[in-house]
C-alpha cells in the first residue's frame, strides 16, 4: 500500500468501534488511515475459516441486541442466520441448561412447576439469612439459594475473576437472571445471530477501500510520520498511550487451546460451560455449530481465564473502585489531548457487547462527522 503523506484521521484499532467510524468518515468523504499491532482486522472479533469452519479466535462472539438503529446497520454488511445462544453447563457428571430456568430447575430438583421451583429457591434464600450480602458468595446466595450457586456459580465465578468468592466485592454481581420458564435461549433481546460467512468479512465490508496498516505499532508509527492526520480515533489502551504514566489499569485475560477432532459434531453445542473450579477451562466451543456447519469434522476450542500483566492481551476490565479511580484520571488526562478521541472497549476501559460497542461508535460518528446513525 503506498499510503498518503497526510490524512484526516488516524484510526489505531481495526475493531468492531474503528470499522463503523473508518466506514462512515469515508462516506463523508474524509480520508483514513487504520493501523493495528495485530496481523488481521476485526479486533477480537476476527474469525478465521479452518477446514471450512469459521472459528471465533478470540472467544464466542454471539450478536444480540435490541437496538434497532444497531440492528438495521449490521444488516448492511452482513447477512445473520438465526443461531440463538442456549449454552450447557456441566458439574461434575450433571449437565443442565443456561440460563437458570425451568429446564435447569427441573434436572436440579425434580420439580415440574413455577411454584414449586419458586418454594425450593425461596426456602433455600432463606435458610441462609443474608439481609446485606458483603461478598460475591453472599450475593449470589441471596439471589439464587445454595444449590443453583454452588453448582453453576461459585467455581465458575472463581475460575474467571482466578479469586474465591468471597474475596470478590458484591457489586460484581448485581442480579441473576431466573425465568421460571422452559426457555433455554440465553438472551432477551429481539435480534440475535452470528454473520454468515463470519465477522471478519462482516468488518472488511465495513472498512471497504479504507487504507489499512497491520502489525504496526501506533507508538512506532506516529514517531515515523509525526502529523499524519489531523485527528486521531484511538480505539487502544488509554494507560499505554500516556505511557503508563500513572500506574497500568487492571485486566483479566485468556488463553486459548484449539484442537481439530475427527468427528462432524463433538459435543453438540456451540457453547458447553464448565463450572467445577477443578477443570482449569471455562467452557469449550464447537464453532461449527454458530453456523450450523456439516463439515466431516470440527474445531473445539478450550477458553482459559488467565492473570493479566503488561504486554496479555487485556479482555475484561477490572470496574473495582481502584482502577475506576485510576481510570478517571487517565480520562483527565485524555481531555487534554486536543486531537485524539479515546474509543471503544481499550479507550474507554469499559466492557462492551458488541451492539453497545456499535452504539457508542455512533456517539463519535456523530461527535465528529455530525452524522446521527440513529436517525
């Protein structure tokens, strides 16, 4: 790519939040440049077609939401199928469907009805007399009763934060979603389903003929050509553009171990939950079954919660009351920073799903192009 001496924005990201931006600045006839340090587009939502499989690199990446203006624009660039998320859990040699609902109560205890499911839940609330929950294990125990915590909660839980429940502050969980239906799809909202064809074709649609530069470093890059663009869309981490200058901001990653097997369909589910802390993995995938593939064989992908240091790749943020304060003095510092906008999940140090990610995109687009996605 032979790229221009100037431009009106740098993009730094390839995301999900710096495709709807690069898209829409180029249809106001503004020119973009997007890097990124990794060697493909799409963020951590890049898939990759193995043995005619596209698997989700980075994670199971499900879309749902029930933002119309979202919505509508996905639809743009990508045709969705109707894959609706409804993960299994296994503890130890039970399984039991997710969400907790009637499905779950059922196999749990044996009971057919609401109200019967409603008097065990109750009773065992009850029997453990929390009134103001000062831990995680409290409030789950609050919620939900011992059974559905210790079973499908708890190892879970302290498998992904890597602390025990009861280290873990209460406000992580404020509430768990009970339906005392038999309704396995795990979502509310009124769309929900994967892009045919995988969510890398769905972002280089998105970037179209914009210019973009991987395995490139936006540190590096902006010491090379100081004053390339006039603004700058900064979808990385806000502590390592100031250069950590006040302390690094706190994550959790993962690690990921995928294996090709020799069968068409391994487990059955896209999604499987493993919830015993004793099984170092959170969930195994079997990405064919987000596209209801056919293939001989399959891709099963085994997710690991993993500690975050400098230099892991940073998937959850850590909301506790340290790094939210940590994080509101980098934003302090962000305002000063004349020419550069700080976006998406890294920029913001604020988990998104995808269609939030989406919607908070249209808040730049918006911002700067004075575009209104929503209209």
């Amino acid at each position: 790519m032979r790229m221009r001496s100037h431009y009106d924005y740098l993009i730094v990201g390839a995301g999900i939040t710096s495709a709807v931006f690069a898209h829409e600045a180029k249809e106001a006839g503004r020119s973009c440049l997007v890097i990124d340090r990794r060697s493909h587009v799409a963020g951590n939502i890049y898939t990759e077609e193995v043995e005619g499989i596209n698997v989700h690199k980075y994670g199971a990446h499900i879309f749902h939401t029930s933002l119309r203006p979202v919505w509508e624009y996905v639809n743009r660039f990508a045709e969705f199928n109707n894959y609706v998320n409804s993960p299994v859990a296994v503890y130890k040699d039970e399984l039991y469907n997710m969400p907790f609902n009637m499905n779950t109560f059922s196999k749990m205890w044996g009971v057919r009805t609401p109200t019967e499911a409603r008097a065990i839940i109750e009773e065992q609330k009850a029997a453990c007399a929390v009134d103001e929950p000062k831990n995680l294990e409290e409030q789950a125990l609050s919620l939900v009763g011992r059974d559905v915590y210790e079973k499908l909660v708890k190892g879970y839980t302290e498998k992904q934060w890597g602390r025990d429940c009861t280290e873990l502050p209460a406000s992580i969980i404020k509430r768990l979603p009970v339906r005392f239906i038999y309704d396995n799809n795990y979502f509310n909202d009124r769309w929900q389903g994967i892009p045919i064809g995988g969510y890398t074709a769905m972002v280089e649609r998105m970037l179209g003929d914009t210019e973009v530069l991987l395995d490139t470093e936006y540190r590096d890059f902006i010491a090379e050509h100081p004053g390339i663009a006039d603004r700058v869309i900064y979808c990385g981490p806000i502590d390592e553009y100031f250069d950590y200058r006040l302390g690094a901001l706190e994550y959790r990653s993962l690690r990921f171990e995928s294996e090709r097997v020799e069968c068409d369909n391994w487990q059955g589910n896209a999604v499987v939950n493993y919830t015993e802390r004793e099984v170092p993995y959170t969930r195994i995938i079997e990405h064919k079954h987000f596209e209801f593939g056919t293939q001989p064989v399959s891709i099963i992908t085994r997710e690991y919660p993993a500690t975050w240091e400098r230099g892991d790749e940073p998937y959850y943020p850590i909301n506790d009351e340290r790094n939210g304060a940590l994080y509101a003095e980098y934003a302090k510092l962000a305002e000063q920073e004349g020419n550069v906008v700080f976006a998406g999940r890294l920029g913001g140090y604020k988990y998104y799903d995808m269609d939030k990610a989406i919607d908070a995109a249209f808040d730049v687009v918006k911002a700067e192009l004075g575009v209104d996605l929503r209209a």
